[in-house]
C-alpha cells in the first residue's frame, strides 16, 4: 500500500514548495476568516465586553436657595461654577496597584489645578504651618476629634485608643501617607521603584505639600468606598483653564469628571458677613445631625455653617435630582436613560427683616466712631503709667500702635526671611536673630541654672517671657501643664500663680515630680522617665519649639521696639513691601525719606481709615448697634464692628483669610451685637425704677436725697456727681442717672417689715422685674446669641447696672422696645418670609409677644419722660431734628481698661418707630455712643446730606462725658 501511494506522487511530481504554499493559503484563509468573524459580526459585541458596561445613578445637583434683604436685594445667591469629581471605578491585581493607580490620577490632577491656581476643596483639618510644618487648623476639642475618629476609621470618637486621640498632626499624615492608610510614600523594601512610579505619573520625591495635597483626596475618596461609582467632589469653582487641560487629559483621568455645579456669592459688605454667616463642606458629625431631618445629605454636601445659612440650612438646601446613565470602564457616559430623569428642585428662598443699605451704612458710622476715639487717645510716648489708675485717662501710645501692626499680623513677621524679602525685611530679620539668640540664652540659663531668681526678681520683659513659656504655651496652647492635673490649693502652685515667688526652674521641676505634666505631648518615652529626664526632655523641647513659635517671636519683636533696635518708620515702610498699602497714596515717599514721622504717618493712616482700629486691635476696636421695629418686633439692623467678607470663605476657602479671623486680636468671628456681654451700666436703672414703682417702695412723689455717696451699704457707692443731686424724685432721677436713688430702690426692696435688709430679697425681686421684661432670656435672634445673665449678688450695685449683670447689645435692643411699647416683649426675628424659587409665599414669621410687663400706665409716662429728659441734656444730639427718649450707660472694667460706652432709646419719642441700642466696647465714655446713636438717628430719618454722615474718615469729635 505504501508502494502505490509512493509512486501516485511521483506520477504528479508536486513540490515540495508547493505543498508548502498551499498550507499556508489554507491557513491564511483560516485565520481571515477568523479575524472576519471577531471584528466584523461578532465585534461590537466583543466590544462591549470588553468596556465591561455599567449602569449607575448620576446625581443632579440642585441650588441653594437665595437670601434677600426686606427690599429684596441679593444678599446671598448662586452662580454656575465648574467642579472636579473622582470615583473609584477601576479594578485592580493588587492594593499596591489600587494605590498607585489612585494616587497617580490625584497627582496629575493636583498638578493641572495648581498650574492654574486653582486648589482642592476638601473638608480636611490639616494644614502647612508658617513654618512649614503639618498643624491643625482647629483646637483640640469635639470637631477635632471627630476629625481623627474618622481619618482612623472609627465610627464613634469613644473607640479611638489613647495614642490615636492624642494623635499630632504630623501623625496622622504618616498614617494617612504610609502603608497602613494610602500608601502615598513607602518605605523600605515596599518602597515603590522607580519604574512603578514613573509609569503612573508620580515622581520620586513628594513635597509635604504634595503629600497633604494627596491625602486630601484619598481621604475625601474613602469616604465613599462603600458605594462603588459614587463621585466626591474635591475641587470646586475651578477656572476655565483648568476644565480645559482636565477635559483634554480625560483619557488618562479614569474616574475623573468635570460637573456644573453652583457657588455660593454674596454681597460685598462686611457688615453681612456675621448675619449670612457662609457655606462649607459639612463636617461627619453635622451630616450626622443633618440626616435625622433628610436623609439625602451626600457626604460632599455644602451646607450652612454659620448665621441664617445654617439657622435655614433645610430649607435653602435644595433637594438633588438624579439619572441613571451607562458607563464603561473609565467612568465615561455612553447612554443615559431619559426615563429615568428626576429633575432637581432648587431650595427655598429666605427673605431677612435687615435693611442692608442700614446695615452698611450703621457699620460705617460705628467704624468712623471707634477710629475718632482711637485717634483721640494716641500720645507720642512709648509706654502708659497706669499708676494714674483712672480708666477714662488712659492713653494709647504710639510705640503700641507699631507693635499692634505686627502683634495683630498685619505684617506677617515670617516674610522676613523669604528669599525675596527687601531689604527692609531682611534688616529687621537680621536684628531679630541676634535679639532671639540673647533671648534664648537667657532663657536656657534660667531653665538650667543651679539656682536662678524667682520670677518676680526679674526684669519685667523677662517677666513676661517667663509667663508666656509657662502660661500661655505650656498650658494653655499646647497642653503639656495639664490644667485637669494641677493641684490649685497646692503652695507651690500658689507660689507661681500669685506673686510669681518661684523661678520657672523650680516651678516646672515641681510640676513634674507631680505629674502635673503631661510627658506624652513631648516625648514617646514617658513612662520610662523619672522627673529628672522628664524635665530634661521638656526643657530640650521646649527651646526648639520657641524657634519656631510665631507668637513668642510676635513678642520679641515688640521688645526690639521698645528699645529702640527696630524703628516705627522701618516697621511703617513694611506695610508698603507687603501689599497692605499701596505705595501710589503719597504718602510713601515722605515716609521713606524721613520728612513724614512714623507718628504722623500712622495718625493720617487711621484717619483716613486705610488702617482700621479692627487691623491694630487696640482698645478701642470693635462695636455693635441693633435696631428694631418698635411695632413688629423685628430686627432692622444688627451690626458688629468688625465683620468679615464671607465670599472668601466659601467655595475654596481661602484658608488662609479664615486663618487670621480665627487669630485676629478684634474676634470678627464672634458677633459683637448677639455675642459679647457685658453689665448694662445706668441702662438697667429703667427696670429698677420699673421695680421700684411696682412694689410702692417709690411712687411720682417719693424724694431721695443724694448726697455724693450712699452709705447704707458696706462699702459706699458713690454717685458720679461727687457733689451730690440733692433732693430729686423718679424724672430727675432717670435724668441725672443718680447713682444713690436707685441704690435706694435697690434697698427697700431688700427690707422686710421691721426695717431689715436681705440681699437674697432684693436680687429677688429685681430677678423677678428682669424675667418680666425679658432680660433673663435670649432674644430669640436667629444667629448664635449668648444667654444673658440677671445678676446674682451684690444687690444694691445691682440696681444701677453693676452687680454680675451680662447681656448682649441685641438683648438691650429688645430691652428698649419694650420700654418704647410700654411693655410689649417681643421674641424678635431676622426673618420675614421664606418662598420657593418661583417666589410663591411658603411662610411668613411673625414676632411673636412673649410677655406684655403689667405695669401702670404712670409708671411707664414717668420713665419715657425721664428718657426724654435725658437726652435733651446731652449735647451729642442737639440739633437732632427727631425727639428721641434715651438712657446712656457706662460699663466698669478697671483701670487697665477703658469703660464700655452704651446708649439705648428709640424714637420719635412721642409716637415711637424704632428703638435701638448701641455699644462701643472700651469706648471710655457712654457720650461717644451717644454720638454713634446720632448719626444713626440721622441716616436713618434722613435729617441731613448722607456724605455729611458716612465720610468715610475717622470722626472728629469725640466726647468724654459719661454723667451716669
């Protein structure tokens, strides 16, 4: 068989080639085929496949809702903005791959928003210092805790172990950074190669910026590593450029995606800011308080942080759409189901009862108030003798105006060191570190001498070095005296505390022997230490961290000015180097070639308001006004001096704005007008008269001799005028503000029937007359208010504004109404209505009358008589041209400190429309709020030319008069 097979071949004689040529067509054909099939019928569908399709619910987002004034103006609205969202929808061999792939992605995207100066937007607690080094951004406390609770994991704070909630910043980058959280930076042999970093965009080297950066948005990524496909957004409002170069590199963004989304814009005037307050990123326990009322909160929600944006957060915070869509493995869209489109419904609209022209215009007016008196009381002197031990004359001097540019960072003292400093700078840093090196040397002689002085032998600047170290850093900023340990009955303790008979050595010593010192914010071998090395470790810490402390340096500073190694001029001229002013004013040059004064360089900056009395923080620096509708109970105006520009704290917060308000020396965070309290002075004399009254101890025809000083108590008051008013009844009383007639009232009513007195009686009562007319309550204001507190002893003082009195100037505002409405106590509102966006009425607010004071209609005619009087007697408001009843009030501190100014009234007295209260914290006398409450008085009647009011410099007359 295999014969005849042999010769049929060799019959056909086919080559070897050809056989080979044949095979190979057949397999070609084989292989067309097959590729045909793959590419041609079966390709869309290998496609598919390999997309690997998904479908998922895509959030719309929706607006928030607008914030008008009662004339509806914009205060707050919304305008289309750009942001970055990143999800995780990739799949991975590895969790080192998952890292690099993610962490690759966040770094080509923080780079593209960098080179375009835009920035992420996440809610993270961790910043780059002064100094360059990783801090927090918020006090030890809740929201810092809350912080790490949730950066570690854990769901409730409780769960954090010891070394987690003492957890220092630089810590918890380390954590968020290495193995056990993103794994940004590796170490060791699970360093990254370079060949691992290069072909995911990462470089070798990470700055502790990038680092930062990074762990930014892999923190705001995990908080959604539960919901595979679900974005967060971590920058917002970004430029055009930047949603140009992300959309172009896309390709390369796996779950990067650019979104239209809205931010928040409101007006330009500081005088809003504490009312609006402004939006943020909501924090895990605001989510978590948010969603018991809805439950739809994302967790990248913006929300209301402070003042009617968070009092009305449900209602502004609109209610988000959603679709779904099909996407294939790099996130992109490739469908979206029309169907399933649920259109998103924009928040309510909210309507305020303020008038923001008032409310600008009232900001001015006290701005140009506290900037006269500042005025008024610089001296060309380097220090004040308060040995003179007069409140109402202390001055300021004017090496206290140089140091307050810098105490108050006006000019920030770490440029001085930039590369780029001038020349300025660099000679006043130059003069620093040889100020600092003698500083520390002294310092390090104290700490480790065999027997240094005890602090009250040294020198008052050293003095104060001392105390800064051991009191306000030790203890109060960076908790290592724990006040929870310290002994305070203990004699060592009493030693420090009172006379200072101990030298910072010796107290420190004792404090570590006591466990007073808490070894673990220093040093991670505490327990292994013996006092000896524990003070040895605090000391080796304490001198390092000095270097670096800007507020300790802030000090040093001020000492080289007073000893005249630095000048007023040199710190002056900085002020154009930094940008603070410009150097176009005219005023630059004269400075610069010594034929202008620093003196009277910094008198026409403040005058002409380019430096503000809020910059230098001096006393005084700040005031409050609110005015109310006598007839509704609602508030008009509600000013503090200073406010703050809220736009630059939404959206991408400028962290760094946020950061000197939270240090600022003048508090513009906290509201002066609901905020600060403070004894309402004479103020408070028309509810002792209203007691007084209510209870027949006075009536219209009671006469009290006053005699200079009422000596029924121990020890005596003294009325203002020393001389003494003689004899007066209730009118003159109200009128002259006499000290000694209400200290009667005060006393009668603390009588029983035989004659003897009781101070629980008397406060009684006058706790009793005070909750009637609503000074035991908050005032209802829909922004953060302090409570207000009825003083609790020292009764007789009590009845003349003295005593433990606090009160806010909103709960004097409301104080005044009810006076001008004979009793009517209102709860008052900022608000007037809320409608949808469509502007269809959904509520209306109306203030309700919490109380109406039953009190004879005699007793009412003699006190809006009195008020009369009073300020017909007061020159501040000749010429007025409104009648207006009023009580003026001095507030006491001591002598270090300039007196509280304060006016409240309402007018036209004889039909009244409005009431108000104004205080000029420090203001030194009750006559310059008296002359704030004029121009208000003028504005808003409308009595003279506005440009006469709002000049827009310092005020030039200033009074000294408080006859109360």
């Amino acid at each position: 068989m295999g014969t005849k097979i042999k010769r049929f071949f060799k019959k056909i004689r086919i080559k070897r080639t050809t056989i080979l040529v044949l095979v190979f067509v057949f397999m070609s054909a084989t292989l067309v085929r097959q590729l045909f099939e793959l590419q041609i019928i079966q390709g869309e569908a290998y496609i598919s496949k390999f997309e690997s399709r998904t479908t998922k619910k895509r959030v719309i987002k929706s607006t928030r809702g607008n914030i008008y004034d009662r004339n509806g103006e914009e205060l707050a609205t919304n305008v289309l903005a750009y942001s970055v969202t990143f999800e995780d929808n990739g799949t991975y061999d590895s969790t080192r791959e998952k890292n690099l792939t993610l962490n690759g992605i966040a770094y080509k995207v923080l780079k593209i928003l960098e080179s375009n100066g835009d920035s992420i937007s996440t809610g993270f607690h961790i910043v780059l210092d002064e100094s360059g080094n990783y801090a927090f951004d918020v006090d030890e406390g809740f929201t810092l805790n809350r912080f790490r609770a949730d950066i570690y994991g854990e769901p409730l704070i409780d769960n954090l172990t010891k070394k987690q909630k003492n957890a220092t910043a630089d810590q918890m980058i380390e954590f968020m950074s290495g193995k056990e959280g993103f794994s940004i930076v590796l170490y060791g042999d699970n360093a990254y190669t370079k060949e691992e970093l290069t072909s995911h965009g990462l470089p070798e080297n990470l700055s502790k910026q990038d680092i930062l950066e990074l762990s930014k948005i892999r923190y705001a990524l995990s908080t959604n590593s539960f919901k595979k496909y679900m974005a967060v957004t971590i920058a917002s409002n970004i430029s055009e450029k930047s949603v140009a170069a992300i959309r172009e590199d896309q390709p390369e963004l796996q779950g990067i995606d650019i979104v239209e989304d809205s931010v928040r814009k409101y007006i330009n005037d500081a005088s809003m800011g504490p009312i609006l307050g402004y939006t943020g990123q909501a924090s895990s326990e605001e989510l978590e308080e948010l969603r018991q009322k809805n439950p739809d909160y994302s967790n990248d929600a913006i929300i209301g942080k402070s003042g009617i944006e968070k009092y009305m957060e449900t209602s502004l915070q609109g209610t988000d759409g959603e679709e779904t869509v099909t996407v294939d493995n790099l996130g992109k869209v490739l469908k979206i189901d029309d169907s399933t489109r649920v259109e998103p419904v924009a928040g309510n609209d909210t309507y305020l009862t303020i008038d923001s022209s008032w409310q600008s215009a009232i900001y001015q007016i006290l701005k140009q108030r506290v900037a006269g008196i500042l005025l008024s009381k610089i001296e060309a002197s380097k220090t004040y003798d308060f040995s003179v031990n007069d409140a109402a004359q202390i001055k300021i001097p004017i090496y206290d105006v140089y140091n307050a540019l810098i105490a108050n960072s006006v000019i920030d003292i770490s440029k001085f060191s930039d590369a780029n400093a001038s020349d300025t700078e660099k000679n006043l840093y130059a003069k620093f570190q040889q100020k600092q090196q003698q500083v520390f040397d002294t310092i390090t002689n104290r700490l480790t001498a065999e027997n240094p002085p005890a602090v009250k032998d040294e020198d008052d600047q050293i003095q104060e070095y001392l105390t800064y170290i051991c009191d306000d850093l030790l203890r109060d900023t960076l908790g290592i005296i724990s006040k929870n340990a310290i002994d305070t009955s203990d004699s060592t303790y009493q030693k420090w505390t009172t006379d200072k008979d101990i030298s910072l050595k010796d107290y420190l010593t004792y404090a570590a022997s006591q466990n007073w010192i808490d070894i673990s914010k220093f040093s991670t071998e505490g327990d292994y230490l013996d006092s000896d090395e524990v003070y040895q470790a605090l000391t080796d810490y304490l001198i390092d961290y000095l270097k670096k402390d800007t507020n300790f340096s802030k000090l040093l500073y001020k000492y080289m000015l007073q000893e005249d190694t630095i000048s007023g001029s040199e710190i002056c001229l900085v002020l154009y180097e930094q940008g603070v002013l410009s150097k176009d004013d005219g005023s630059y040059e004269a400075l610069a070639s010594g034929s202008m004064t620093a003196y009277d360089f910094m008198i026409n900056k403040i005058y002409t308001l380019e430096i503000e009395p809020a910059q230098l923080a001096l006393e005084p620096c700040s005031a409050s006004a609110v005015i109310t509708d006598v007839k509704t109970g609602e508030v008009l105006a509600c000013v503090s001096y200073p406010g703050y520009d809220n736009n630059r704290l939404v959206n991408n917060m400028d962290t760094d704005y946020y950061a000197k308000l939270s240090t600022d020396k003048s508090s513009p965070f906290f509201n002066k007008a609901t905020q600060q309290t403070a004894a309402p002075g004479s103020t408070f004399k028309i509810l002792s008269t209203i007691a007084g009254m209510s209870e027949g101890v006075i009536d219209d025809g009671t006469y009290i001799n006053c005699t200079g000083s009422f000596d029924l108590v121990t020890p005596p008051i003294n009325c203002w005028n020393k001389q003494g008013h003689g004899e007066i009844e209730i009118r003159e009383a109200i009128e002259q503000s006499c000290n000694s007639y209400f200290n009667m009232i005060g006393f009668k009513l603390g009588q029983d029937a035989d004659g003897n007195f009781s101070e629980n009686r008397s406060l009684s009562v006058l706790q009793k007359y005070a909750s009637e007319i609503g000074l035991d309550k908050k005032t209802g204001i829909e922004i953060t208010e302090s409570a207000p507190h009825v003083s609790d002893s020292y009764a007789v003082p009590s009845y003349i504004g003295q005593g433990t009195h606090a009160y806010t100037t909103s709960q004097l505002a409301r104080y005044a109404t009810a006076i001008a409405t004979s009793g009517n106590v209102y709860d008052l509102t900022l608000l007037d209505r809320q409608t949808d966006s469509k502007g269809n009425t959904l509520k209306k607010y109306e203030p309700d009358i919490i109380n109406t004071v039953d009190v004879s209609q005699n007793v009412w005619d003699d006190i809006h008589d009195g008020m009369y009087r009073v300020v017909q007697i007061h020159r501040q408001f000749d010429g007025l041209g409104v009648d207006v009843a009023g009580k003026t009030g001095t507030a006491e501190l001591n002598v270090y400190h300039p007196n509280h100014g304060m006016f409240m009234g309402y007018a036209p007295a004889s039909d009244p429309e409005y009431a108000i209260a104004v205080r000029i914290e420090n203001g030194y006398a009750s006559g310059n709020a008296c002359l704030a409450a004029d121009d208000i008085f003028k504005y808003i009647f409308e009595l003279t030319d506005e440009k006469s009011i709002l000049t827009g410099v310092a005020a030039t007359d200033t009074s000294d008069t408080s006859n109360d």
